[in-house]
C-alpha cells in the first residue's frame, strides 16, 4: 500500500547493543527505543513515543524485540 511505513530493527550489535534500523530504505543506527521513536517522527509518525514503538506491529524486529538493546552474550 503506497504511503505505508516499513521498519525492519535489526539483532544488537555485538560490541555496543545498537542496533541498525531501515526506515522505508534509509538504513539508521539506533543505541535505544527514544532513537528509534525519534527516527519515526522524522519519518512521519507524529506524536509516536518509545510505548508507541514498543508496542508497535508495524516494526519488524529481528535477534530480539523492543527490550533488546545489549550486546548479546
């Protein structure tokens, strides 16, 4: 559907827990859920906070969800 949103997060980084975000094809780095939210709002989510994202079923999550933000041991 045009105009839709596609957020794929993926696994944490193994050396610091950040995490690369694509945001309808732009790849970003996000080091928390507030970088995360703030990348949506910049790509047109207005009003979405870090609950919002969390909760999300738009993101597409992969190596873990919106609580992963370690480096995996």
């Amino acid at each position: 559907m045009p105009g839709e949103l596609q957020v794929i997060v993926y696994p944490p980084s193994p050396t610091d827990g950040s995490r690369q975000v694509r945001v309808n094809g732009e790849l970003l780095t996000a080091h928390s859920l507030r970088d995360l939210a703030a990348f949506l709002r910049y790509a047109g989510l207005e009003g979405i906070d870090e609950v919002d994202v969390a909760n999300s079923r738009v993101i597409e999550w992969h190596g873990g969800g919106p609580e992963a933000w370690s480096p995996p041991t």
